[in-house]
C-alpha cells in the first residue's frame, strides 16, 4: 500500500495541483528486499563465491590512506601540511578483506646458480 505522508504546516494549494516539498511518498509495508543489496549481504555473497567457510580466520583492512613522513615542526599550514605519522584517508579509500587460512605465502628461494646474460661487476 503506498502512502503519502504529510510531514510540515498544511499552508500549499494541493487542489490547483501544486505538490509542496514537505510531502514524502513511501511504502509502509514490509519488503522483502529491503537488505537485499547492504554491504553485509554483498560481502556475503562474495564469500559464499570464493568458498570460504566459518572457522576462517578473517582480517579487515582499509586501503587507500596516506601517512605523513614529513616532520613539519611546531609551526606549520595546517591547511597542507600535518604532523609526522597523521594518517588521512583518501576520497577513493577502500576496504580489504583477507582470509588469512587460503593465503598461499611461500618465501622466495636463493638461485642456484647466478649467470647473467650482460656483464655484472660490482
């Protein structure tokens, strides 16, 4: 059932066909797919995707930011410039999600034997 709500003072001329700004058209019945696409239920169907299971051990990271390495001082622009180890995240910052359970990490190895094909001295 849809409704339209009256929400502010009653002072617009509906009859004349004039739709004043304070008038809100919503569905006050129950849906289904209210949740459909939140970020829970996105993340969900990734991971349900990829196979992992719940016992996985998960970590969240967000990618995406800046560190000043910069020592400014005690007197500097505080509209450009920030302290030593401030952290600022980007407009286009973003979320990572690891499994840390599927993370194939296999170190490098030496080679055996180191033979370029130009002249190396050192």
């Amino acid at each position: 059932m849809m409704m339209l709500m009256l929400i502010g003072p009653h002072n617009c001329d509906i009859v004349r066909g004039l739709t004043p700004s304070f008038f809100m058209i919503g569905n006050l019945e129950p849906e289904e797919n209210v949740m459909e696409n939140s970020v829970v239920d996105q993340i969900a169907r990734a991971v349900n995707k990829l196979g992992w299971e719940v016992g996985d051990s998960i970590v969240v990271e967000i990618g995406g930011t800046q560190v000043s390495g910069i020592d400014v001082g005690e007197e500097y622009n505080k509209k450009w410039q920030s302290p030593k180890g401030t952290r600022k995240y980007n407009k286009d910052a973003f979320i990572v999600v690891k499994n840390l359970n599927r993370a194939s990490f296999e170190p490098s190895k030496p080679m055996d034997e180191f033979s370029p094909k130009h002249k190396y001295s050192k």
